[in-house]
C-alpha cells in the first residue's frame, strides 16, 4: 500500500467515520485491507453495499494473499437455521439487505455478537432505504460496534440539500474523512514517480467541426426554448457546458421530476432532444463515419421530425445532415443509387483521425523498441494497451489495427448503407477471407495440422503486444487488476477518463522502477475535451462543498447513539414539542401514574422489504412481523388487509389480470379489503399524461380498468398514497382502536386454494351443489373440495373434522347435521282458489 492509502486505512480503523475519497485512488485497495483485518471467526462482520462481482473480487484476492477464514456469502440459498449457525461462526460476511432485516426483526442474529458494520457506496444511503433500515436496527440492539463507511462518489453528496449530513445521521457517524486528488499526502505521493504524459491534440476534419458547430447551435436553441417555456424554472444547470456532461441528463430530470404533469408537451420533448443531441456529440468523437451517418439516419424521417422539439426544422440541422453524408460520400449526387455503382467509392470515406494516430504512435514505439535493442521476439513481450469507453469502440480499433481503416469503413458500409445505397464488392467479408490467413494454403493447412497435433509447436508474440481494454465493461478494480497483472509499458488513451488518469497515477507510484509513458489523444477545442475539463471541475467542485460543510457542520455529542439518546433511535410518531409538553404535564395531569401502551403490530409480507415502508413503519413505533403471505402485502387488522401496487406494478397487473385474482382472495378471506396506491415521493402526484403510462397503456385505460375493478369488487377499497411517508401515517390511522392481527392465521389463508382459480379443476354442477349445503361459503368450499375427492369422501368425515377443515364450529355443525341428520320435508299447503278483492285507485282531487 501506498503511503497515503496506509493512512487513509489508518484513520479508518482508529474511529468510526465516512471515508469519501477521490476516483481512481485505490480505495477498494483500503477496503480489502480491512476485510482482512476482520476475517478472524473471532469477529462479526457485515458487510452491505457491495454487488456480486465486488464481493468475487474481495474474496479472490483476500485467497491469493493466503486469507484461511474467507468472508462467506449470505443469500436465500441458505435456510434459516444454517443462518443461524453461520452467525455464529464469526468471521466477515456478505449479506443482503432483505434478508439481514428479517433476521434482525425475528432475532435470528444475535445482534449483540456483532463487532461491527462496514457499508460500501455509502452515497447510496438514504433516510428511508433498507441500510439505513438496519442500521438503526443495528444501533438499537448494539451499543458497543462500530460503523465504517466508504464512498468513491463525492458528487453524489454535491446534490441536494445537506446530502452529507442526512447521510452520516442515517449512518450514526460523526467523523467525516476527505480524501481529494489536492490533498497534501496523496498529491505528494503521487508527484514522486509521475508516469511520462504526451497530450496530443488533434485537429478534427473540417467537417468534423461544421457538424460541432451545427449541434453546438441546436443545443442552444432548445435550452432557449426550455427557458423561454418555463420562466419559473431554476436555469442555473440550463448551460450548453453542462449539457455535454454524462450526468447533465439526470440532474434535469430530477429538477423537473415534481412539476413534470404540469408542463407542456413540447417541453418535455425538448427534455428528450437535448438528450438525443448529446448522443450526437458523442457519437461525432467516438465512432467513424459511417456509424455516426447511420445514426444521423435514424433522426431525418418524417416521424421523428414530427415528434422533434423543431430543431430538425433549422438550417443547423440542415448542415448536420449534409454534412454527415458528404463524410461519406464525396457529392450528393452520387449517393443516389440510380446512378453509376458505387464500385468506385472506394477510399473516399472520411478516416478516424483517432485511428491513424494511434497506428502512427504503435510504429513509433516499434522503431523505439528497435532503437534501445528490444529484440521482437523478447521475453516477457512489451505491452500497449489501448483504452476505449466501451466495446464498440474496442472492436473497431481491433479491425482497424489487423485490416486497415479501408477495409473497416468498406465493410461498416456494406453492413449499414449498402442495402439503401448499394453494395462495394470489393469490400465483400467472403472475398476478404479468401485471401487472408489458412484459406490461402487450404491444400497444404491440413496435412500441417495434422503433423502440428503430433508435435506441437510454442510460438512467440512479437513484442510489443498490443491490448484493448474498454472500461464501460468492467469495474474500476478489474482496471487496476489489468495494470498491476499486465504492467504495460505504453499505454494510449483513446478515450478521457478522470478515473483511469488516477489509476495510472497510482500504479505507477506503486511500480516506481517501472518507466510508464501514457499518450494522451484529445480533439482540439472539441466537446469531448471540454467534458472531460469538465468531470474534473465538478469534483473539485464538489470536495470544496464537502471542506466548507466539514468546517460548518454541527455534529451532536449522541450522534452514534452509543449512550441511548440518541432521538433518531426513538420510535414513535410524536412531535418534539408534543413530547415534551407531555412530560412536563405527567404529574399533575396523570396524578403520577404511568399509562400502559400497547404497541401495534402488522404483518408484513417477506417480498415487500424490498420497498420503503417497513423501514418506516417500524420508524413510528409499529412492531413489524415478517410472513411469507399468499394472499395481500399488510394485514393491518384481522378484518383489514392491504395489497400494494406502485405505479410500474399496477400497470403490470391490470394487464396481465394478476390483480383480479389478489383482489378475489382478498374479498374471500377478509371483510375490508384495500387496495394502496403508492407514488413516488419525487414524481408528481397525479396520472395525468404519458409520463407515467407506458407505450400500451394510457392513462384513460388505467382509470377505466380501475373502475371495472371496483365494480365487481365492491367490499374492495382503493387508496391513493403519495408517497411511502404519507402510507406510513395512513396505517398508523388505521390501526387505532382495532384488534391486532395473528400471524399463523394469516400465513395459513390461501395454502388450500393454490389452484382455486383453476375453474377446470372442479365439476362445475358438483361445485354448485356443494355451495348450496349448509355451512359452506365462498371462504371455505374450495377447502371442502380439496379435502374430499367425492361425497363419499364428505360423509365419512367427522365433525371434529369438519370444523379443523371449515375453520369455523357452527358451519361444520350446519354441514354435519345437514348430511346425517333425518330431514322432515314440510307439507304443501292447499291452494285457495279465492280470488282477491279487486282495489280501485283513488281518484285524485
């Protein structure tokens, strides 16, 4: 470890604290170094946070540096009781957030054995989210265990309204440890051994920047159109700097997410186009010619110029489409497939500049290689690798350094343009295999094969070796673990990352006899060069934000809630003020006696602790009780039960009729029940427009099915929430004064009627006559047809029986007696042949 991340690691096990380090400085190294530290069976350690590839890499490295006790992974593979055992056994353990929260409210966990918490991406933590959750659960129990939090992320404090202070109160911390590029260790200790840089600034095309400058204008015009739409809308973010950004996209969101019903259609495609016009940009640096022509494509027709914001309809857009096509073709007139074919296009489409200086830079290092001695068929091969964004990218470099720019663009030609414009058949794939490789020699290649299976042979790589990495497909740690396996000598930036930049950095100061030379390949006064001057501007930004709350931040005494006062820890829903009027009026209202107060339970279906409102319910003071539940999500009541259905889910099963059928078990086995409703606290409340309805469903249809719903369901209610907070207090409402629900009765309902909506299961006539015997209703005769396979069946059953099937005394005696009883059919009255008076009207005066 480097020296800086030495202390880093230090100041994380002296106290508990939130770590917020820059990107790229190696904090998964700091972690893991923890993880080690706690991986004796004598501790117990949760770890939260960490996907499943980060928990493979933590566990395969933590085996390679000859770890005995590896932290174990705690999934719904394991059954309760190895659960518990497991626990027990100590050591470090990844589990997730579900199943850690069952076990705390059952106390299966023996909470006060835990040393200790160590959450990763800590950003992620909210005031309502399943850590928090457990966390407070956590607190609760165990006074004594630490808390260790780590984010890699310090623009995600950046956003919000004291985001860093929410985080470490829902944390229980009180220290908050900054670790940016400029502080004094880490910059000292990387600017000892720096890598050799070459920035190499190209010129784009001439069409290039027309392209640039047209989407640049486009961009512009829509902003302006956004702002001149919305006065009222904060336009601080509003900047063609901003929008270039990666993140530009979803911090407009989030601003407009409350308002989003209540502006205008063509704002909200405005929303859409700056992102389709950014895409652009992207795509104009990122791809070749052809590619980004195809693209280009896509936006000329007539329906998405229908559906545009009117950009498409400007001479700037005009400039992009020609301009994109004249990179391909050298005039208009001859993309025309009327005209001549196009068997003599070849060589006249635009070349990557990107890809040229990258063949430029590999010679180069071939000639130095040869230059200080370095034989090509040296051991171990010089390495350069080559760094893209994504896999596109990778690939198109891959066919461009083995067949040359020519045939690349020739063959992208052929696959996108050459069905509409016609096809080059000298840029055919089968031709090109032809004379390419074995196919050449496929008279010889056999008999060599067979000879090379007898013996055979160790080829040598010619030195240097070139390597594509693309960094959108894999994590941060797979970057690094490619640095320090690879040890490449050369590498060349074909794309700006600010994360790979420090990575570089810190691989070097970790290899200080290694000679590093990174190429950096930059456009020239282009987007992509001022996107990346931007990324690093926004986490300065945001570490300075970070210092200056540090400095102002009020931190109270109880903050980790080790002494019991801490208030976040209390339960309940009363108000401070509330509280502390009662405690000065206890005595001489009360006459000093305490009042007895029963604390209310629900049952809570295992599937819903995925959401917010167990969390929050608990919160306020209500017991929860997890149950594996086969009919409803919360039985508040033995009468009332309660599906719920956010937005996405009740759309989902309007359509595919899953919530007819909950709604019929409802209505079978409960006298109230409901369904909730629940909106996103960020979005508006409300169903008006598209925004939340999904290309099949329109806002009018979900009403309307609603109403159907209703309509044969009428015992069903419906209620509208908007938010998990507001659902909270509205099962808190509904509880009072009512009897509390029992868990083994509501775990039963619904085990005998698995197949109850298979109509086909039973005889239609037999059903019939059996609903019509005494005792039976719709709650019970699906149990009765289960149970018995014929009326024979049913008469040899006893009445104990019956009532154990029933569920009810008085029914199984009903249904006993009418089948064993003696029945004494009544006599028919003689008909009276007297005919009624006849009664006149009264006439009105």
């Amino acid at each position: 470890m480097l020296d800086y991340e030495n202390e880093m690691f230090l100041s994380a096990m002296q106290e508990d604290g939130l770590t917020v380090t820059a990107k790229g400085l190696g904090l998964e190294q700091v972690f893991l170094n923890l993880l080690k530290v706690y991986c004796d069976p004598g501790n117990l350690v949760l770890v939260l946070g960490c996907n499943d590839q980060e928990e493979n890499w933590f566990n395969s490295q933590l085996a390679l540096r000859g770890e005995k006790h590896l932290p174990k992974k705690i999934t719904t593979d394991i059954s309760t009781n190895e659960r518990e055992i497991v626990y027990l056994e100590g050591g470090v353990l990844f589990i997730t957030t579900r199943i850690l929260v069952v076990d705390f409210l059952m106390d299966r966990i023996p909470a006060h054995l835990i040393t200790g918490v160590m959450v990763y991406r800590a950003h992620r933590i909210i005031d309502s989210c399943q850590e928090s959750f457990i966390l407070r659960l956590y607190r609760q129990k165990n006074k004594k265990g630490f808390v260790k939090a780590f984010s890699g992320s310090p623009v995600s404090f950046s956003q919000g309204f004291c985001q860093v202070e929410r985080v470490m109160k829902n944390l229980f911390i009180r220290h908050l440890h900054l670790w940016p590029r400029f502080h004094s260790t880490v910059s000292t200790v990387l600017s000892a051994h720096q890598p050799e840089v070459i920035e190499i600034h190209l010129e784009m095309t001439a069409q290039m920047q027309d392209v640039q400058t047209a989407v640049l204008e486009l961009i512009t015009f829509t902003l302006k159109e956004i702002k001149r739409l919305n006065p009222n809308l904060d336009t601080e973010e509003l900047t063609v700097e901003n929008s270039i950004s990666k993140s530009f996209h979803k911090i407009l969101q989030r601003e407009l997410n409350p308002i989003w019903h209540q502006l205008s259609g063509k704002t909200k495609q405005l929303v859409s186009d700056l992102k389709t016009l950014r895409m652009v940009l992207t795509y104009l640096t990122q791809y070749d010619c052809i590619t980004f022509y195809n693209f280009i494509s896509t936006l000329k027709t007539a329906e998405s110029a229908m559906k545009s914001g009117g950009w498409v309809l400007l001479d700037s857009a005009e400039t992009l489409f020609l301009t994109s096509k004249a990179r391909v073709f050298d005039s208009i007139e001859s993309s025309k497939p009327k005209n001549k074919p196009k068997s003599d296009n070849s060589g006249r489409f635009e070349e990557n500049p990107k890809w040229a200086e990258i063949g430029t830079l590999l010679e180069e290092i071939k000639e130095e290689l040869k230059t200080a001695g370095v034989s090509s068929d040296c051991l171990p091969s010089e390495k350069v690798l080559v760094v893209t964004r994504d896999e596109r990218t990778a690939g198109q470099v891959r066919d461009f350094l083995s067949m040359g720019s020519e045939q690349v663009l020739g063959r992208l030609y052929n696959k996108c343009l050459g069905e509409k414009f016609g096809y080059l058949p000298q840029f055919s794939e089968d031709r090109e295999f032809k004379h390419k490789g074995l196919g050449k020699k496929s008279g010889k290649t056999d008999t060599k094969e067979a000879t090379d299976t007898a013996a055979p042979e160790v080829t040598v790589v010619e030195s240097p070796v070139t390597l594509l990495h693309a960094l959108d497909s894999c994590d941060s740690f797979d970057t690094a673990l490619l640095l320090m396996e690879m040890k490449p000598r050369f590498i060349i930036l074909y794309d700006c990352d600010m994360a790979f930049v420090r990575q570089v950095e810190v691989y070097q100061a970790a290899h200080p006899n290694l000679h590093t030379r990174v190429y950096f390949i930059l456009y020239r006064g282009s987007v992509e060069e001022q996107a990346y001057l931007t990324t690093l501007r926004r986490e300065k930004k945001a570490f300075e934000s970070l210092i200056k709350a540090k400095t102002d931040m009020v931190i109270p005494e109880d903050r980790e809630g080790r002494n019991g006062d801490n208030l976040y820890l209390e339960r309940g829903s009363e108000k401070a003020s509330d509280i502390m009027m009662e405690s000065l009026g206890k005595g001489s209202r009360k006459g000093g006696g305490q009042e007895v107060k029963l604390t209310p339970k629900v049952i809570v279906d295992m599937r819903e602790f995925r959401s917010e409102l167990p969390s929050l319910l608990h919160k306020r003071g209500i017991d929860i009780e997890p149950v594996t539940l086969e009919v409803g999500d919360y039985i508040l009541t033995p009468e009332i039960c309660v599906e719920r259905k956010s937005i996405s889910d009740l759309i989902g099963s309007l359509n595919s009729g899953r919530l007819y059928n909950q709604a019929t078990s409802m209505t079978r086995f409960y006298t109230k029940p409901m369904l909730l409703i629940e909106f996103d606290s960020n979005k508006p409340f409300a169903l008006q427009g598209k925004y939340y309805m999904s290309r099949d469903v329109q806002s009018s249809d979900l009403v309307a099915r609603l109403q159907l719903l209703t309509m044969h369901f009428p015992k069903l209610r419906i209620l509208w929430s908007p938010s998990p907070h507001a659902t909270a207090e509205l099962v808190e409402e509904l509880k009072k004064g009512r009897e509390e629900p029992d868990a083994s009765k509501a775990a039963t309902l619904g085990i005998d009627i698995v197949d109850d909506y298979n109509v086909d299961r039973f005889n239609a006539q037999i059903k019939d006559f059996v609903s019509k015997l005494p005792g039976i209703n719709s709650k019970n005769i699906y149990a009765i047809l289960n149970k018995a396979e014929n009326l024979l069946d049913l008469m040899d059953l006893s009445e104990e029986t019956l009532e154990d099937i029933l569920g009810s005394k008085q029914n199984a005696a009903d249904l006993f007696n009418a089948l064993h009883g003696t029945i004494t059919v009544p006599e028919a009255e003689p008909k009276q042949d007297k005919k009624k008076p006849f009664k006149r009207f009264k006439s009105r005066k």
